[in-house]
C-alpha cells in the first residue's frame, strides 16, 4: 500500500512539476518533460544510466516513426498554403447556398485541418472568415469559433496529425480506423460545439466586425486558385491510402502480393510521402513554380517543427521513463481498481492536463503514459476507441494558459470576458460531445 502511495505522490508531483515550470517559469515544454523524467526515475530508484537510456529510448522509439510523418506533413500543409488550395475549398463551400456559413466554417476546418497543424491553419483560414463576415455582416465570432473548433477537434482525433498519431502508435491502433472514427467524433463534436452551442446563445453573441488591423487581409482572387478536384485529391489521398491499408487487412489473405504492396503504400510514412510528391506537382509544378521555390517553401516549413519535434520527444522520453521505472506497471494495478470507466479515464486525464499544461499535443502524450498500462486489464475496449477518448478531452478547456486561446482573441478583437463565454465553452461542449460519442461508437466497434 506504501508503494502505491510513493507511485501516484511521484506521478501526481511530477505532473505539478511539468505546469509549474511551463506554465510559471515559462520553461520550454521540452526542457520540462525531461526535467519530469529525470524526476520520476530519481524518485522510483532508478539506476542513472537506465535512466538516462530510458529517456534515449523513448525519444528514439518516439521520433524514429513520427519525424518522418510531421515532416512529409509539412510539406503537404506548405503546398496547401502557397497554392490558395485551403481558400480554394472554402470558396467552393460558400457557393453551397444551403449551408449556412458557420457550417461552412465548420466543413473548412475538418478538411483544411487534416494537413494543417491548429495555428497554421487559424492563421491560413481566418482570412476567409474576415471575408465572409464582411459580405454577409455576420459576427466574426459567428464564424471564427466554430472554424476554431474544427481545426482544434481534427488535431487531436485524426490521424496523421502529430498527436494523434502518436497516441494512435502507442496504443497499438489501427490507423484507418482511428481517422473513420475520428472524422465522426469530429465532426459531430465541431457542428454542436461550433454552429449549434451559437445558435442556442443567439442575440446574446455581440457582434464583433472585423478589426481594424486585419481589415485589409483579402482572399485570394478565384482565378489564381487550384481546381477544386486537385485540392481534395492532393488533401485526401494520404488518408485514402491508409484507408485502403486497413481495408486490406480486414479482407485481404495476408500472403498474397497485393496484400504486401498496400500494406506498404498504406504506411503513414508510405502515405505521406507520396502524398508529398503529388502536392509537389499538383499544387506546385503544375502551377508553374518552380523546384527552387519548392525547396525554399520545403526549408521555411522545416525550420517551424522543430518546437513540435521537441516537445513529442521529450513526451516519448516520459513515457519510456514511467514504463522502465515500473510506475506505470503499478499505476495500472491502482487505476484498474477503481469505479471509473476506461474512456471516461482517458477524456478526464486529457482535458484536466490541457487546462494545465496549454497544450493539447502536451496533454495527449502524458494522457496516454497514464492510461495506457491500464488498457490489459479491460479486454473488451479497444485501443482505438482509447485513441478517440484522450483525443476527445484534448479538445476541451481551451483557457490562458493556450496559445490557441490568445491567437484566436487577437484576430476576433474579443474581450477575455467574451473568450471565456464563447470559445472556452465551445472548446469544452465540443469535448463533452466527443467523450458521447466515443462512447457510443464503443458500443459498435
């Protein structure tokens, strides 16, 4: 019982540690999951130099399989953004006149979001909210926080987005799956948090027109666009082949050739480097620029991952660190044994560190270090349905201690006041309805 104590007072404390530095002392993320590690393997007596192989491990282990995934990703997101590929989508939504533009803003976001990180595609995408609310005199709240809450809901369930796959990988999902499922739990979670939760608070929205110092961001002229048919393709066929992947391991004879080949071509890496290439042609070549403006656009993109790298890193370092201490091992035992059901579980932890931390890639990782060692003792859920929950939580309480949160009351000129009631709100009825219906699809996987 003493030891159970010691595991979840270590736990507890270094979870203290990681928001007192981030948060407080304004550490890097990076620097405080290592310092965290370092802390947890001194406190559960580990050896110094497996501590220090732990940490190595975990990083490797980690970035071995998702470097190459975040920087062919990169790439996709980069063609997406030169091109006008993004605005292209939003324009041909707008011509549908039986959406309504929140809606629109909505479908935006979880199209334009699968390649796009959650700042990227804010800072791409909100031009066409200016736009928009310029046109039809709508509140730039109307439309900002249900786009928000898109790219906000899509960057934590569906893969091949950084965090999610991360978790996707650690749990030992199926990825296919992972982004079927977690397109529903997205959308589902984006049109009640975003355009619904709005709706139902009416005339009380205050319109907010759009500021004064974006006032002059314009859309991009149709004419200079890519198709319609080139964008989705280029966005989607990353996903397709996952897709396919998984298809084939349902129904496919594992020893035929076919079998073999798209296995291999459904690979993220696989996925995501052709994808790569094609958005390099599609978007870029056949647009007339020209390989050395590729490789500049290719540079500019490396050299703003690096933070991401990092701080997935160093979350894989904590993970190796709470495994090889054998405080997860433990933790399993204590969590096993208490009334709480495992999806439950997992969209609690997620949302309580997101709050906390600011982060919601943070707070996936930790998440998953927590509950993974738990899942043995619940055969009957499956990792996917795990993936969609810690994803769920991730998405809620968007507060101060968010970028994302002072990003989007910067381009709405909104109050903290109105941030709180409007956003905040949105982020975490969007998590609740994502925990629902994470916990009705467990009843159909």
């Amino acid at each position: 019982m003493d030891s159970q104590i010691w595991v979840v007072a270590t736990l507890l404390s270094s979870i203290i540690i990681i928001i007192l530095t981030i948060v407080k002392f304004k550490i890097h993320p990076f620097l405080a999951l290592l310092l965290a590690s370092f802390y947890v393997g001194a406190l559960m007596g580990m050896n110094p130099l497996e501590m220090v192989n732990a940490i190595e491990g975990g990083i490797g282990g980690t970035l071995g399989f998702l470097a190459a995934v975040i920087g062919l990703g990169t790439i996709l997101g980069n063609m997406m953004e030169v091109s006008g590929a993004a605005e292209r989508i939003g324009i041909t939504l707008q011509k549908c006149r039986w959406l309504s533009a929140d809606v629109i803003m909505v479908l935006v976001g979880l199209v334009c979001g699968i390649t796009l990180f959650v700042e990227v595609g804010v800072v791409l995408l909100i031009p066409l909210a200016f736009s928009i609310a310029k046109k039809t005199n709508t509140s730039l709240l109307k439309l900002a926080i249900p786009l928000c809450t898109a790219l906000m809901a899509v960057h934590c369930v569906v893969p091949p987005h950084p965090a999610a796959l991360f978790v996707t990988n650690k749990l030992g999902a199926d990825v296919g799956s992972v982004i079927v499922y977690g397109l529903i739990v997205g959308l589902a979670a984006s049109l009640i948090g975003g355009p619904l939760f709005l709706k139902l608070v009416g005339k009380r929205l205050p319109f907010k027109p759009v500021p004064a110092e974006f006032s002059s961001v314009q859309v991009r002229n149709e004419q200079d666009l890519p198709s319609l048919g080139a964008t989705l393709f280029t966005v989607l066929l990353p996903i397709i082949l996952m897709l396919v992947k998984t298809a084939a391991e349902l129904y496919m004879a594992k020893d035929s050739a076919l079998y073999t080949f798209l296995e291999f071509i459904g690979n993220p890496i696989t996925a995501m480097f052709i994808a790569a290439f094609v958005a390099y042609y599609v978007l870029g070549i056949r647009r007339n620029m020209g390989m050395g403006t590729l490789l500049t656009k290719t540079e500019n993109g490396f050299s703003s991952i690096a933070n991401i790298l990092l701080i997935i890193g160093a979350g894989g370092a904590f993970n190796g660190i709470l495994k090889a201490s054998g405080l997860a091992d433990t933790l399993a035992v204590i969590l096993s044994n208490m009334d709480m059901h495992p999806i439950l579980l997992a969209w609690l932890v997620a949302i309580c560190l997101h709050a906390a931390v600011g982060s919601a890639t943070v707070a996936m990782m930790g998440a998953t270090a927590i509950v993974a060692p738990v899942l043995p003792h619940y055969p009957g859920v499956s990792p996917e349905i795990i993936a969609l929950a810690i994803g769920s939580g991730a998405i809620g309480c968007t507060i101060v201690t968010d970028s994302l949160f002072w990003l989007v009351k910067q381009y709405c000129g909104a109050t903290l006041s109105e941030m709180f009631k409007y956003y905040t709100s949105a982020t975490f009825i969007a998590s609740l309805i994502a925990l629902g219906t994470t916990f009705l699809l467990s009843y159909i996987i």
